[in-house]
C-alpha cells in the first residue's frame, strides 16, 4: 500500500527545544498535524508574564514545569501520539541523549549558549535542525540540514558575550509574533519529515512585524565555519565551549 503523507508524519520522532513562545506553536502544529512522536525538553516552570506568547499555558499553571504542562496539552489534542517531557535543561552533557534519536529537532530556546549546542549536535549527529529567534519585532527562522546547507555556526560563529544583545525580559516581544515564527518552524518541520527540503534550508527568513516586511537572505556556508566547514575542529560537546549567554539570536540592525 501506498504511504501517505499522514504515515510519513504518523512515524515522525521531533525533539521540541523549549516550551515558550516558539515551542508551544511549535509542538501544538505539531501534534493536530500527527506527528507520532514529540519530545519536550525544557527546565522553566510557568509565570504570568509567560500567558501573553506561550500559548499552551493557563494562568492555573503557574509554578508548574513547562514541559509537563505543554506535554499533557498535547495528549488532549491527539491520543494517539506519543508525547515526552524532559523537564530539565539541555547541556552537553545530555543533548546527545535527548537528540540523536529524532528526525527532526526544533529550536525554539532564548539564550545563546543552548542554540549553539543544539546546532553542533544536530550537524555532528546529522540531524535536521529548524532554529528560530524572536525579539521585540522581529523574528527569524533558519533551516539546517547537515551536509545539505550551512549551519547555524555559519551565520553566528561564536556566542556573543553575555548581556551584549537584550533578550525578551529587558526588550520585549509581540505576542503574536511568537505564534507567526512558530508556526513557520513547524510548516518546515513537517516538510522534513516528508523528505522535502525546507524553505530556508540555506536561507534566513526575517519577519519584521511593525513594518509586516518579510525575506529571505541566502546564507553561504563558511569553509572555515568549527562545526561543519571543511576542517572543522569541532568534533565532540565540550561543556566549556557552551557559556550561556541570556540573550536571543538577532542580526544586530
């Protein structure tokens, strides 16, 4: 018999890195569209200030671990996944464990230190990788497919230091641009899985949502690039390499 798109996702494993304002859009698509199986894996627990972006919080959640909460939401939207909390956060010395058995990861994390340690093991482990940032207004998505593409490490080569670009507590974000960027991971989470290529697979997708422009910039890989170029120095997760930088990936404009 003929498989079908459904069946394709039906056997789909995603790993979902984080459970706020990119997660939740992320994992809810996610889980109505079928994916078989989804991992959650974040260590925050539910605030107020949380409610305005993350939207498989309720205000009765509070104080109770993201994951847990975003994983029973799903299994409400679809018995027939299976859906996973890992309610701690990711390091090097876990991320190997938590990622190597996915077709496809989604970064959804707001610091530094874990987007650079979710690209390198996903290059290292040939893993799928849709990343996204969001701040203020504007968001970004970039698609990697080790071997395929560049890397997240071609775009920003190092973590910046701590503190040099505000994150959402000190800048602020639009709550429905959580949910737009959101929903642009999981449309190319779920081409991955299909075996189609991503439509910023090599290319980074902005949305600036105050002046409503969007685009799509080629990115070149970078021969030089630690984790993917051609004599690459990168080749294990040292901890000491992942310092965590508070402060989500925006181009500096």
């Amino acid at each position: 018999m003929k498989k079908t798109p459904a069946d394709e996702l039906a056997r789909g494993r995603v790993v979902v890195i984080g459970a706020g304002g990119l997660g939740s859009p992320v994992a809810l698509s996610l889980a109505a569209a079928g994916v078989g199986f989804i991992r959650i894996v974040d260590d925050d627990v539910v605030e107020l200030a949380n409610l305005q972006r993350q939207t498989l919080f309720r205000e009765a959640d509070i104080g109770k671990k993201k994951a847990v909460v975003a994983a029973e939401r799903l299994r409400l939207v679809s018995g027939s996944i299976e859906v996973q909390a890992h309610a701690a956060r990711l390091d090097a010395g876990t991320a190997w464990d938590l990622l190597e058995d996915a077709d496809v990861v989604v970064d959804g994390s707001d610091n530094f230190a874990t987007r650079f340690l979710v690209n390198d093991t996903c290059v290292l482990a040939e893993i799928p990788l849709v990343t996204g940032g969001i701040r203020q207004w504007l968001g970004q998505v970039l698609t990697v497919w080790p071997g395929r593409s560049p890397c997240y490490r071609c775009l920003f080569e190092e973590i910046p230091p701590a503190g040099e670009i505000p994150g959402c507590a000190e800048a602020g974000v639009l709550g429905a641009l959580a949910g737009a960027v959101g929903a642009i991971q999981a449309s190319e989470a779920l081409r991955l899985l299909q075996g189609l290529e991503g439509r910023y697979q090599g290319r980074l997708f902005t949305l600036e949502a105050q002046s409503g422009l969007m685009r799509s910039v080629p990115i070149d890989e970078r021969p030089d690039c630690a984790v993917c170029g051609d004599r690459a120095t990168i080749r294990g997760l040292d901890p000491a390499r992942y310092v965590a930088a508070p402060c989500p990936d925006m181009v500096r404009r």
